[in-house]
C-alpha cells in the first residue's frame, strides 16, 4: 500500500511495535477474558438445554454429535462482536489519545502501519477464538460428558467447527481493524459496531429473509458470511431467520471482501489526513 | 557526529481559508540550538509537524539533511521529536511507551531504561502514564525523542510544565546535546524561555518569517541605554538636548537612548552634574520580540 515495498524487516519491526502497543494496556486481556467467560456461560446454558431437553413430539430432541454440535458451533454467532471491538480499538485507541503522531514519527509510511495493524489484528483474533473455544468447552464439555451424550471432541466434524470457528474470529478482528481505519472516532466507532451486531444486522438478516426478491441479498451481510463458513448452527439459523446461506469459502470471501474494501476507504481517508 | 540539516524551503499550509504557513524559508545548522519563537498560533507547530511529515505542505518543501522525513530508512532514529499534544495512552505504563515504540527506532529494553534515568523518570517508568503530571509527560515525551540517541533534536514548548529545576536541567542538556554536534530545534511562544539556551533565532508570525539571525545579532537590535538618577533633572534634559541625545523619564530617573554609560558619565561629569546613578541596560529581548511579531500582525 505505501509506494515502495516495505523491506522484510521494516514490516517486521511494525509488528512487533504493534503487538507490544496491544499487551501493553490491560484492553487485549480483559476482552479476551471476557469472551473466555460469556462463552463459557453460554456454552453451560446451551449444553444444559439439550442435554436435559424433554422429549417432545413437535421438536425432534438434539442428541449425540449433534448436540456437541449445536453447542460448539456457536463460538461465531454468540463471541464475535469481543475481535470485532479488539480490531476496531486497535486503530481508534490511536486517534483517541493521540499516540498516532508518535507511530506515524516512527514509521512514516502510512500502509505499513496501518498494514501491521491488520495482521496484529488477525492474530489477536485467532487467539480470542481459542479463548472462546476453551470457554465453551470449560463448562459445555462437562455437562454434555456427564448428562448428554458426550462432547465427541475428535469427530472430526466437531474438530472442523472449532477450527472454522477460531479462523472466523481471526477474520472478524481484521474486519474490526479495517471499520476502525474508516471511523476512528472511538466512541462513534464502539456504538456502530454495537448497534451493527446487536440490532441492524439481525434486523435486516430478518427483514430481508421475509421478501423473497431480496432474500439473497441477506447471505451477505457480514454475519451471515461468517455464519456461512462454520456451517449453519442452531443459533445461526434462530438469528439469522433461517435465511439461505452462502457456501462457506464464499462466506470467508464476503468477510476478507469488506475489510478489503474498508481498508483500503481507511488507508485514503483516515491514513491519508494530516496528523495535527 | 554526522548530523542533518533541516531546511524551510518556501513552505506553505493552508487548512481551507485560513493559511496557516506562508513562504517559509529558514535553516537549522548543527551544533547549534535554535530556537524557534513566534506567538501562539503562529504556525510553528504545523512548521514542525511538516518538517516531520505529519502534515502535507501546500506548497514548497521541508527537508532533513536535504531529503523529506519520510524518505529516510529509519527517520526516527535521525530525528528525535517530541510534539505538543502528542498523546500517551494512560494505561500504559512510562516504560511500556518507550518499549512499544523502540522497535522502529532499532533499540532494546535496556535503552529504553537508560532514557527514562536521563530524563528524571527512573522510578516512575513503571507506573501507568494516567497518574504523571505535566511535568513528568514532558519528560517523557523528551525520553521518547532521545530513545535512539539521534543526531537532530526537534522539541516543542519543551518547557511547557517543567518546574524550575526543570528548565535548569533541560538547559544544560540542550546546550551539551548541541555541543555535542547534533543539531537541535526548539520552539517556544515565550523568548525569554530559551534566551539563555540557543544560538539562533527564528522568529515567525502570522505564519511568516519576520527574523532569522544569530541571537547575539538579535540583541543587537535591541541597542543599548543607559539609566540615570540626578538630583537635578532639568539640567540632565538639557545636556541631552545639547547632546542631541534622545532621554525620557522612567522610573525615579531617565533614560538615555542608544548611548552607553561611559558617555554620558563623561559628560556629566564634564557639565559638573552630580549624578547618583548610572547604569547601562541591557538589551530587553522581549521588547524586540513583541515588536517583531507585533509588527506583522
């Protein structure tokens, strides 16, 4: 993105910069910690849910892998919004106190810093996927070993959902850090992504479900696609109204489609302005 | 000590309508403290930040050691700076500042500690920036621009905050920094803040240059006068009027304009005046300074 290539090590450099900017302040922990603790939560509720669900005749019960399923695959649906704020506070902690004169002093050009954002954002996101996926087997493995049937933690079906899982954590932190590059306003930036995940999106994931011409258009709203690359979970389909989903890697480019293009708004807006 | 040059070339800043940095053009030699002086708001801060690469000139260029900031392979290892209203994160601790940014600039943690005991902040490095006052941010926005001991030094208001002490000691170090060689640049809205610490002088305002000299020309503008006190002040006025000496009252005696001490003593003394004291003023810098920018605004 800057007119020359950076060298190797410049870039490596501005990782290591960015990586300690992150441990440096108690934010990366606490929201990892806390992901860690709601999916854990989660897990135990859900887990509880199937494994003590009475036979019904009008809902045929979840059991054995699928239940382990059903629990595990909500990792996205349920954890996502904690890499979101990650990656977005990666980029606006900068602009809010005023540290980015200073990154910009040691690293002038403006694509590597912000390009070493991204990649420090995936990585952060990936580690909150295992978080999230060590919360949910904390309480969700021990309830379904002792009063379901069971985790089924090698099937390999099971494995393929937590994998998919953390990798769809890692992309919705880079996708945090590339909003963050278009409204670095932090305070601004918080509530538009809160009021994106929490209410606009599943609004019109249902709006858009219900009118047939435009039910399409749903799978690609950004939770869909990543609903769409771990699978259609129960909670996924419950949120997403049971809209059609897209093929999972066209999902995963949806995503790496709208950082892109947010990147590259932020590294012309934002990364482009004078630092005053 | 190989250190750069920073040149002014013609630069210009306009933020919409209003312009901000007009034609500008001055150098910064090594070995030297200059000072860069101009009231509040008269564009040395975007000046600087340009010099830096933050902002983009409207016109003209700003250039260290004759190539832009950014165009340098590790600029903040040429170009130590500390900027007003550079931000530090409060929950960061002294040194954890210092350490995020000592990759880029090719240093370790051991310097990072070595700066923090340079600047006063030793014991204070581990404690989170949110509880520093003032003083203790200015310090440590001064060990940030020292991290990779540069050969160019770009400090802005660095008094600003600092306690006596403070100023005394920053004093010193700025005058061995440049006695060293390194080339170093020091903004201040106040003139009497750096008068006893730099060598040169640039003085701008309303985003123009109005002067740029040593300082010793700059006091020369000032001229000299020399304060008297007679019992008999009518017959002073009229040895200066037959003098063709400009005086005027001040205080409980007069003063005599552009004639040292030695020369109007003699001629009292030839006139048979008794005097009770006679002194020579020196040059009042702030009054230059104030007519300077006063001028151009």
């Amino acid at each position: 993105m800057s007119r020359t290539a950076p060298t190797p090590n410049r870039f490596g450099v501005a990782l290591l910069a960015e990586w300690r900017k992150l441990t440096s302040t108690a934010l990366w922990w606490v929201l990892g910690l806390g992901m860690a603790a709601y999916l854990a939560f989660m897990g135990a509720v859900l887990a509880f849910t199937f494994a003590a669900a009475p036979p019904s005749p009008d809902t045929p019960a979840i059991t054995g892998v699928d239940a382990a399923l059903a629990v595990l695959g909500t990792l996205n649906a349920i954890g996502y919004v904690f890499p979101l704020l990650v990656g977005t506070l990666l980029v606006t902690t900068e602009v809010r106190h005023r540290t980015l004169t200073q990154s910009l002093l040691v690293e002038p050009r403006r694509g590597v810093l912000l390009g070493a954002k991204l990649v420090v954002a995936a990585s952060v996101g990936l580690l909150y996927g295992v978080l999230g996926v060590v919360g949910l087997l904390a309480t969700s493995a021990p309830v379904l070993e002792l009063a379901g049937d069971g985790i089924f933690l090698t099937d390999p079906a099971v494995l393929r959902v937590l994998g998919l899982g953390i990798l769809v954590t890692g992309l919705w932190a880079v996708l945090g850090a590339a909003f963050g590059a278009v409204v670095p306003n932090q305070v601004a930036a918080i509530v538009a992504v809160l009021a994106f995940t929490q209410f606009v999106e599943p609004i019109a994931r249902l709006g858009l479900a219900a009118v047939d011409s435009l039910s399409g258009v749903a799978a690609f709203l950004p939770g869909a696609a990543a609903d769409s690359v771990v699978g259609a979970s129960l909670f996924g389909e419950i949120s997403g109204g049971g809209g059609d989903l897209l093929p999972g890697w066209a999902g995963a480019l949806v995503l790496l489609a709208y950082a892109a293009v947010l990147t590259v708004v932020g590294r012309y807006t934002t990364f482009a302005r004078d630092v005053a | 000590m190989d250190a750069p040059v920073l040149a002014v070339e013609a630069l210009g800043k306009s933020f919409g309508p209003v312009r901000a940095v007009d034609d500008l053009t001055f150098e910064v030699q090594p070995g030297r403290v200059t000072g860069f002086l101009g009231p509040n708001g008269s564009g040395k801060t975007t000046t600087l930040r340009m010099l830096l690469g933050l902002v983009r000139p409207t016109d003209g260029r700003a250039l260290v050691g004759g190539r832009p900031y950014d165009a340098h392979p590790v600029p903040g290892a040429l170009v130590g700076a500390a900027l007003e209203a550079t931000g530090f994160h409060p929950g960061r601790t002294g040194l954890g500042h210092l350490t995020a940014y000592a990759p880029q600039v090719g240093v370790d943690r051991q310097r990072c500690r070595e700066v923090l005991e340079l600047v006063g902040l030793g014991p204070a490095g581990d404690r989170k920036v949110g509880g520093y006052s003032l003083g203790m941010r200015q310090r440590l926005g001064l060990a940030t621009a020292l991290l990779a001991d540069p050969p160019a030094l770009l400090l802005d208001e660095p008094a600003n905050g600092l306690d006596p002490e403070g100023i005394v000691w920053l004093r010193g170090f700025l005058r061995h920094l440049a006695a060293e060689g390194r080339t170093v640049l020091v903004s201040s809205h106040v003139l009497a803040e750096v008068q006893h610490t730099v060598d040169d002088v640039v003085v701008i305002a309303k985003g123009r240059l109005v002067h740029a000299s040593s300082l010793a020309e700059l006091a020369a503008l000032a001229g000299v006068s020399t304060y008297v006190e007679t019992p008999d002040p009518a017959a002073l006025s009229a040895l200066c009027a037959e003098r063709g000496w400009v005086s005027a009252p001040r205080d409980r005696g007069t003063q005599v304009d552009d004639v040292d001490a030695a020369t109007v003593g003699a001629a009292a003394h030839a006139a048979g005046l008794e005097l009770h004291q006679l002194t020579t003023r020196g040059a009042d810098l702030e009054d230059v300074f104030l007519r300077l920018t006063g001028a151009a605004s």
